[in-house]
C-alpha cells in the first residue's frame, strides 16, 4: 500500500474544518445578533432565505461529521493497515471502509439537520444551532450524561477500543467486504457517540471551540487504557450540567 489514502484522509480532515472555519459567522454579524436578538435573525433570514434551510445545514453537519468523526476512526484505519501489510487488504479496501464509515455519519447528518431545522422552526435553536431554551439544553446534556451508563454505549465502545478484535469477527475475503465493515464500524461508532454529538445543540452547531472540545473527548474515550477511566465521570459530569443549566435557567 503507498501513503495516498492517508493522504486523502488527512485532506478530508483538513478539508471539512477548513470549510467549517470559512462558515463561521463574522464576529460583527454576531455583535449584531447579540444586541438586536430575534429582530436580527429575521431580518438576515429576509436577505439570505437559504441560510437555515435544510440543504445548508445538511451540508454544515456533514462537514463538521467528517470532521470530528474521522478522527476517532484513526486506530481502526490504522489497524486495517496493518492488517494489509499481510497482503488481506488494499489502498483500495482503506479507502472503502472509510466510505462505509462516513456514509453511516451522513445518514447521522440528515436526521441531526432535519431536528435542526425543526427546533429552529419552533424557537427553541438559533440559526447558528445554539440552545434558546434551558429546558431542552438541559435535557439533552441530562440524556448524553445517561447514556454513558448505558449497556450499549459500553458495548459499543468495546469494539472500538479493540479494532483488531473487531476487523478478526468480520474480515471475509469477499468484494466489498471492506466496504460492508466501514458500515459496521460506522454504525459501532455512531452508538458510541450520537448522544455526544447531539450536544453540539448546547455548545452551538457553528462553535469551533465546541466542535475542537467534543473532538477530543471522543477521541480519548475510544482509547483503552485513557477511555475506561472517562466515560463514567464524564456522565456524572454531565448529569450534573444538567442540574446545573435546569436550575439556572428556572431560577
């Protein structure tokens, strides 16, 4: 195998932050939204139609999905590389098991831009994603606080944490079947970090810092010897932001 898939990897990484960082608001814009609120967003709305619609924020969560998913993936590529060296795989297999994983976080992406929209519709986000209502962002931390005690996120983040383990259980020498494991690695992932990812309607769809912090949560939590002792504090830290925002926000 020569370095070009990792080459196209680490473009695509880099691709989708850099097109999210050109997405960011200007500091000014958000100035102005700050002081003017709703009277603001209507009348930028007025001027941009498509800047909420669903096309758009599709597009922004399947970047920012590429962006901070593909990273967690490393170990798994990288243990399918290793796993080519043997002669088992190709340049061409990496690259389809990547496509299989990202595919499962596009389908992520639709139905994360379809609530988008929809809680945007009804006044509970913000065109730029972020919570208008501490009820709902207390919610949504109290559940992503839950589910990392949950039997299906420890399942799920087993596998991930043991890539050979998992590429041993479904390796088959068959066309498409690095393709067919993108997909189940995908969709390991996806239950691993759905409720995660949907705190970014806390943090804000369009934060950077947010993006670049849950990046590195995920990361962490998906290596053995640094994930095990994370994922329960970080629930009951969590749960305890969600205490928090509830009975601030009431207050």
């Amino acid at each position: 195998m020569t370095g070009a898939h990792w080459l196209t990897f680490y473009g695509l990484v880099l691709g989708a932050w850099a097109v999210l960082y050109a997405m960011q608001l200007p500091a000014d814009l958000r100035a102005a939204a700050d002081l003017y609120g709703a009277a603001f967003w209507a009348a930028l709305c007025t001027v941009e139609p498509g800047l909420a619609g669903y096309p758009g924020v599709f597009a922004m969560w399947a970047l920012m999905s590429a962006a901070m998913m593909a990273p967690t993936a490393l170990p798994a590529l990288a243990t399918y590389e290793d796993l080519a060296e043997t002669g088992a795989g190709t340049g061409r297999g990496f690259m389809e098991l990547l496509a299989g994983y990202l595919a499962v976080w596009l389908g992520f992406s639709g139905l994360a831009a379809g609530a988008q929209v929809a809680l945007s519709g009804a006044g509970l986000v913000t065109p730029l994603g972020e919570s208008a209502s501490p009820v709902l962002s207390a919610a949504l931390l109290a559940g992503a606080g839950a589910y990392q005690f949950s039997a299906l996120k420890d399942a799920c983040l087993s596998k991930c944490r043991q890539p050979l383990t998992f590429f041993m259980e479904h390796w088959r020498g068959t066309r498409w079947n690095a393709l067919g494991m993108g997909l189940r690695l995908g969709a390991v992932c996806l239950g691993c970090c759905w409720a995660l990812m949907a705190l970014a309607f806390v943090g804000g769809t369009m934060s950077l810092a947010w993006m670049g912090l849950a990046t590195l949560v995920m990361v962490l939590e998906k290596l053995p010897e640094i994930g095990r002792p994370v994922t329960r504090p970080l629930g009951a830290v969590l749960l305890a932001a969600a205490a928090a925002v509830l009975v601030t926000g009431l207050a």
